[in-house]
C-alpha cells in the first residue's frame, strides 16, 4: 500500500506482524534481502574476515543514502566502493505483547 503521490514519492508500510488468538502478538520483523546481513559490532567498512578480505559480498556491501539496490540479478556487483563509501549498519527489531493491545493490533492488520 502506498501513500498518495502527493504526500511521499515511492514510500510503502513496511510492517510485519503475527498474532495468536489475539493473546500474543509479534511485530517487527527481519528483512530478507541485500544489503541486510549485519554483524553485532556494526561495522561501517568491511572488516575483512575471509580469505579475499570480503565479508560483505556484492550487494551486500551497500548504503542506500549513496545508492540504491540495482540490477538485483547480478547480486555480485558492488554499486558502491568500498574504499571511498560507508556502508549502511542494518538492526531490525521486533517486539513481543500480550493482553488487550492485541486487539487494538488485530483491528490494525484487518483496516490496513
């Protein structure tokens, strides 16, 4: 779903969400795609952990502030360069709740 063209250029929700018996919900989530993989310490360069000193293959290494993802199929060429970029840390979070705020984010998915 996006928003009108007037108030956002290309911006969707990007949400996720599980409920059980509107008891327990589950929001937040993981991205599976380039660009995503992260280790604990957030590098912003790569740190160089196999034997070519690439740990951020390909599109992985990316920013998109500088550029975005392009040209998906061939995931092995970087669209940045490592040398002169940043590359962009990535945490994704979720959290867990349980009572009557289920409701209100059962209602939430079924209007969206």
């Amino acid at each position: 779903m996006r928003h009108p063209k007037n108030l956002i250029f290309l911006w969707s929700h990007h949400e996720k969400t599980v409920t059980i018996d509107q008891k327990i919900s589950y929001m937040g989530g993981l991205d599976l795609c380039y660009g995503r993989y992260d280790l604990d310490n957030y590098p912003l360069n790569e740190p160089g952990n196999d034997a070519n000193g690439i740990f951020f293959p390909g599109q992985d290494y990316s920013n998109v502030r500088i550029k975005d993802f392009a040209n998906v199929g061939q995931y092995d060429l970087c669209l940045i360069d490592p040398l002169e970029q940043p590359r962009m840390p990535w945490r994704d979070i979720a959290i867990k709740v349980k009572g009557l705020i289920t409701k209100d984010i059962t209602r939430h998915f079924i209007q969206y």
